[in-house]
C-alpha cells in the first residue's frame, strides 16, 4: 500500500476543474476554481494535493526525461532508430530549437504547478483552519520545487503574481508583469524565501501520520535550500543547511544501494521527499514513467526511451564501481533480481533500472515512487560546499560515507580541485537518471568538455533553454534568451 493514497483520490477531480489556456502564465484563466462547479466543496487540503498531482502527468515520463537526461551524457534517445520520440532526437543531439514539445510541455507544467500552488495557498489562507500554516508550507515547497527547474532551465523567469480570494475566485496582484523576465538573481531569492517559510511551519518527516507519508517535511525544504544554495555557489550556507538535515536525525543511508529503487524503501530512511504513486488507474502514479524507460521488443515491457550510454558504463568502470552500474543499468541478456529474464534480443543493450517497476512492468499505470531528494545527495552538497570552502577534511568525511556504501576506497590527500571533480564524478554515478545530470554539467561549466567527450557539439547558448516559441508568440515583448 502507498502512502499518500487517500489524498491522492482527490486528484482527478480537482484536475477536471482546472480548465488551460493557450497561455501557461495567465494563472486567473486557468485556475479560476469554484465550489459551484461541481456541487462540491473542496478544502485547502484537497487544493495543495492538487499540486502534488501535477508532478504525476505524462510530462514527467517522457519531457522530462529529454531535458534531464537524454540531452546529457548519461542517456542516449534508445528506442527504435526510427522511433524519434518526437524530440529526444534532437535533444540527445543538441540540435534542438525552441519549438520542441518537450520543452514546451515542461515550461506549461512548472508554471501550471505554480499556478495550483498559488491558488492552494489562497485557499488556505481564507479557510484558517487547524492545519492551515502546514498546508501553506506545503504550497511553498512545492511551488519552489518548480521555480528551482524553471531558473535552472530558462534563467531569468517571470515571477507569477501572488493570489487572494473574492467570492470564491482568485484576484492575481494587479503589478504582475506575465511578459517580464525577473532576473535569475531576484527569482533564487523568492524560492530561498518561500524555502525558509516553507521551513518554519512544516513538521519533520517523524512527525507525520503513516497516511499522510510522503508530504514535504521540514527536511525536504532544508535539503532543497541547500541544493539551491550551492547553484547559487553560497557554500557556507549550502553546508549549513545540509548540516540541518544530517543532524536532524530523521535520515541516513540505506545499508545496500539497490535497496532504494524498491517498494520496501520507498518513503524509507533516505528518502527525503519523492513524488507519490500507485497501481489503481484513479491516480496512475507518474503515468508510464516505468513504462516509457522499459526494456522494448516482442520480449520486452516497455518503449526504450532514455537508455544508460557506453559512456556513463566507462564512467562506473573507471571507478571500479560494479554495486552502483549494477543497481542502475539493466543489461541485455542478464536476470533482474525479481527473476525477470531480460531476453538477450530486447532493441537496446541496456535500460535505466532505477524506473524499474516490478509489479506494474509495461503498465501505464505508474506503481513507482520517484525519488527527489535523498540523503546520499545531502552528503554530496555538503561535501561539495566543504570543498569549495577548503576545509578538505569535512568535504572528505562526508564523501566517503557516499562511498563507504557502495565498497569504494575513502577518499583523501587531494588538493582542492581536485577533490571538487571527485565530488562532480560522484554525483555522476550515484545520481544517474535521478534527472540532475544536465544541471550539473551546466553549473560546474563541465558541459563543453563532457559533451565533446560524448561526441556531441555544446555551444555557448546551450547554458540555458530557449523560452519556448509557443510563449514568445503569446508574449511578444518577452525576449529570448542569447543565441536562440
């Protein structure tokens, strides 16, 4: 049984009230929600998982994998040669434009979210009821979640107005300008502020009913903050804040890597906060996120799409790294640890093991928790922002514990630098397909290099997305960004 199931019931009917316009930043078209819609009447508490829902749409199972990870050298298109998946193509290339659908779709999904998540908070605002400040803190971390993917994706980014209630409809602040591009600076600074609110009214994970399991905790918006400060490269808060989330208490690592990805660990002692699912066709989970990544053929369970590269193998191999590749790629021809026979003759040599889904293989319906934010990766930003801050010792401890896990040599003795690209490097191999490849490469400026080793051509403007040219069109004044 997963957590989170009771308030997941509530997500169809709240999406079929929520009507989309053309334009994704218009948030009052879109999310003007009212009780005398559906002779219904929803609480504050039915509105914030409404933007919990939103993480679990198609969007997810195939966009976001382009933009994630087939784009970067982790991934490779897979599937048939002729099967272009409309645009991962293009992405796995880097010859994409601004017209492609995945970058479109995820652009109206981050702000759509915003806009459930600005209503939400509205709501709660106006009923004042027993869990209202927890439920705005909810809001706010989730509406983070999607300004964080937004600023690293696009760069400055419309900031969208917040809301207040009159008779039931929301009124958006009247100074919003949905054609001006706030700069990165000022939009990280708005999603520090809904974290730090976000942090003093959430509870910690501990202090959660078993039923409600999988909401945003004090820990996830901790841990969140420390990974939007080391973007931000403020290091001595970076370590700080994960240092909030390793003293907690209430997480640490699971004893054996490949325990993470199974239903038993879901929501377990590394999870810091994962997106919800289940098998009944009410809620879908992150419809056919398992599905899309499985092995494809007439022996297979799934589409092929985002499969590991001969690159990422040699990344595992150069470390000797045989507990993680093993944990994260599914080879062709070998046997799965639920039995599973991968027939030597499925399309593609390997597959993202992590959306493995055992039950629900080849289902639509998503079984399988997606996983956010973990512990291991609060290790690594502390380690990182140690580093960064030349106190090599701590940046070491903390490593290590990492790599303890998985029977690789502690490491020690290395000079800054480094040490830092030790850091980067396990990031690579214990984050593989957790979708924070490509930020990572474009961050660090690694990206040039690393995609010259992956035989791929990175130019200047691949440092951000194009804005969308569906939105340019409904936003004339809004500019692009540099060479698009």
């Amino acid at each position: 049984m997963k957590y989170l199931n009771k308030i997941f019931i509530t997500l169809f009917a709240i999406s079929v009230l929520i009507s989309c316009s053309e334009d994704f930043l218009d948030v009052d078209s879109r999310d003007r929600i009212t009780a005398e819609d559906r002779d219904e009447n929803f609480t504050a508490e039915d509105f914030v998982t409404g933007v919990y829902g939103n993480f679990t749409g198609f969007s997810y199972a195939f966009s976001y994998l382009g933009i994630t990870e087939i784009i970067s050298d982790n991934a490779d298109k897979g599937s048939a040669d002729s099967d272009t998946g409309g645009d991962k193509h293009v992405l796995d290339d880097l010859t994409f434009s601004s017209t492609i659908a995945s970058l479109r779709a995820m652009w109206e999904t981050w702000y759509k979210t915003i806009g459930r998540a600005n209503y939400a908070i509205a709501v709660a605002q106006e009923e004042n009821g027993e869990n209202t400040n927890r439920l705005i803190g909810e809001a706010k971390f989730l509406r983070a979640v999607n300004y964080f993917f937004l600023v690293r994706s696009f760069g400055d980014v419309t900031i969208q107005g917040e809301m207040t209630l009159e008779d039931g409809s929301p009124v958006i602040d009247s100074d919003a300008d949905l054609s001006e591009r706030i700069p990165s600076d000022e939009v990280y600074d708005y999603i520090e502020q809904d974290l730090l609110d976000a942090i003093d009214v959430l509870p910690a994970k501990s202090e959660y009913s078993s039923q409600d399991l999988g909401r945003a905790t004090r820990g996830a918006a901790q841990a969140l903050l420390s990974k939007v400060y080391l973007y931000q490269e403020n290091w001595t808060m970076a370590a700080e804040m994960a240092n909030a989330v390793i003293s907690s208490g209430e997480y640490g690592l699971e004893p054996n890597f490949e325990d993470i990805w199974r239903e038993y660990s879901e929501n377990g002692v590394e999870s810091i906060f994962e997106i919800q699912a289940r098998g009944e066709p009410i809620a879908k989970g992150v419809q056919q996120y398992s599905q899309v990544q499985g092995a494809r053929g007439t022996s297979g369970w799934g589409w092929g799409f985002n499969v590991p590269s001969e690159n990422l193998v040699d990344a595992f191999d150069a470390e000797g790294d045989e507990i993680r590749k093993n944990a994260t790629i599914i080879f062709a021809g070998e046997t799965l640890w639920d039995g599973r026979v991968v027939d030597p003759s499925v399309e593609n040599p390997r597959y993202n093991e992590k959306a493995y889904s055992s039950a629900n293989a080849g289902d639509s319906h998503g079984d399988k928790n997606v996983r956010m934010l973990r512990y291991a990766e609060v290790l690594l930003i502390k380690a990182e922002a140690e580093a960064q801050l030349g106190n090599i010792g701590a940046a070491e401890a903390a490593l290590n514990q990492v790599r303890n896990r998985v029977d690789l040599a502690a490491v020690s003795g290395l000079g800054q630098q480094e040490l830092l690209e030790k850091i980067w490097n396990e990031r690579r191999l214990e984050l593989a397909f957790e979708h924070d490849r490509w930020f990572d490469l474009i961050r660090t400026r690694q990206a040039p290099e690393a995609m010259a080793a992956d035989g791929k051509s990175f130019q200047e403007r691949h440092y951000l997305f194009p804005i969308p040219e569906n939105q340019l069109i409904q936003t004339p004044e809004m500019e692009q960004n540099p060479g698009w």
